[in-house]
C-alpha cells in the first residue's frame, strides 16, 4: 500500500480536534467523545461501563501483583504483554510504552508483543510508530482482522483515510460484518465529510451489535452532524438510567457545538 501526507484532509482537520478522540482500545471515559474504534480492544456493551470505577478499585491488587511479578522477570513476553495491557486499562499510557518497549527489545520477532506495542503506542499518540510497529506484528501468510483494523485507525489518525479503509477492507475480508471494523470504517468516512456512507456503515454495526456503546455513540455522532439531533439523542441515551443518559446528551451537544464554531470561522 502507498504512502501518502500524514497531513489530514480539510475534513479531517475541521473534525478531528471536535471529536476529542482519546483512546484506540484503551481507557474511555463515560461520554459522546469515546467515539474511536478499539484497537483490538474489548467492545464495551451498556451496563459494563457503569461499573468501570468500582472495577478499576477492585483491580488494584492485581496491578500490585502484575507490577511484582513484572520485576521479579522483566524480560518475560507474556508477563510484559499482561502488565502493559493493566497499564493501558488504568490510563498509565506512557508507562505501558515504555514497559512493552523494553520487553519488544528483548524479543524483537515475538509478534504478540509487538502487537501490544503497537497498541501502546497508538493509545500514547504515536501513530505513525504504532502503524509501524503493528505492521511487524501482521503476517499476510496469517494475517489477523484485529491488527488490520488496528492499522486503519492507526492511518486515519495521520489523516491517510483513503489508506485507511483499504486496512478495513482487508479486515472485513476475514470477518465480515464485524462491528469494531465497520465502526472504524464509518469513523473513517466521517472523518473525509463523508457522513451519508458514515452512517450506512455504522448503521450495518449498530445492526450486528446494539449494545456496544461505542458503536452506538459513534452512529448518534454522524447523525447529530447532519442535524438530526432528535435521532442522535434517542439513540445515546437507550436505556441508561436518568442521569447517565442526561449525560450522554450534555457531551452529544458539546461535540456537535465545537464542530459547528470550527466550522463557522
């Protein structure tokens, strides 16, 4: 696949800094502005995120014991791949970098590894590295969905949409219909203005999987920006309790509002 600018397409740039894009398969606040794809992330289905504080306080212990067990064998793939995935998940981004990192130095064809590498790096901001680095990490003799999705999200960051949703394809290939991929290739669509195709796609997500809230957050997004804010607010707070589910229409409108003043001036 050719490359191309990383510099972004005018879409992309009136949209990218409006979508407060925070985490590819990382850690995720409750609001409208997780609307990235996972990067071979768990999806995340309504409920589970309700509980996400109580259980990063219960998980406490075991980042105690991932982080002894880590010094105790710093050079052991699987201990490094847990302990980074741990860090990832309570936010400690640049430290999970800087653990895989070591641990990829050590073991620079073990392809686990580098796949989390690559997402470590993703989650910190370093795209381009992580396209990189996950690239390593992908064999086309056995290649993987995840990691090519991985790698699209990884492009439309740089603004490479184009190059992007050929990594989704290929992706879709392998495992068609696939929620994640189809919610990065709709993202990936918005991203280039492309909002009618946006919401086809993430319309075929939200059909696979109703209950992933990213996907449907995404879905509310596109049609929110197509001024259809009745649609987008029915959606987001599907149900979710009162208060939550105010909430989700607070951060819905925020978005839609800096989209709109970027795009006014």
């Amino acid at each position: 696949m050719s490359k191309r600018s990383s510099l972004a397409s005018p879409p992309a740039r009136l949209l990218l800094p409006a979508l407060i894009v925070v985490a590819l398969g990382g850690c995720q606040t409750t609001g409208i502005e997780d609307v990235t794809g996972a990067l071979g992330g768990k999806t995340e289905t309504a409920g589970k995120a309700d509980a996400k504080s109580e259980a990063r306080a219960e998980a406490r212990p075991d980042m105690d014991a991932l982080r002894e067990r880590y010094r105790a064998k710093p050079s052991d793939p699987a201990i490094a791949i847990e302990y980074g995935k741990a860090l990832r998940a309570s936010g400690q981004r640049a430290q999970a970098v800087a653990v895989l990192e070591q641990a990829v130095l050590a073991h620079p064809s073990n392809k686990a590894l580098l796949a989390g590498y690559g997402r470590a790096l993703a989650d910190n901001g370093n795209f381009q590295q992580a396209f990189d680095v996950l690239g390593r990490a992908h064999s086309p003799e056995d290649p993987d969905w995840r990691i090519l999705s991985a790698q699209g999200a990884a492009l439309d960051q740089l603004g490479r949409n184009e190059e992007a949703q050929q990594y989704y394809a290929s992706a879709l290939k392998i495992v068609p219909d696939e929620p994640q991929v189809l919610s990065n290739l709709g993202l990936s669509y918005m991203l280039q203005n492309n909002l009618s195709k946006a919401e086809q796609v993430l319309g075929r997500a939200y059909q696979r999987n109703q209950n992933d809230v990213r996907v449907r957050a995404n879905l509310a997004l596109v049609l929110g920006l197509q001024g259809r804010e009745a649609e987008a607010e029915i959606l987001v707070k599907a149900d979710l309790p009162p208060d939550q589910a105010a909430a989700k229409v607070t951060a819905l409108r925020q978005v839609l509002a800096k989209k709109q003043q970027r795009a006014d001036k």
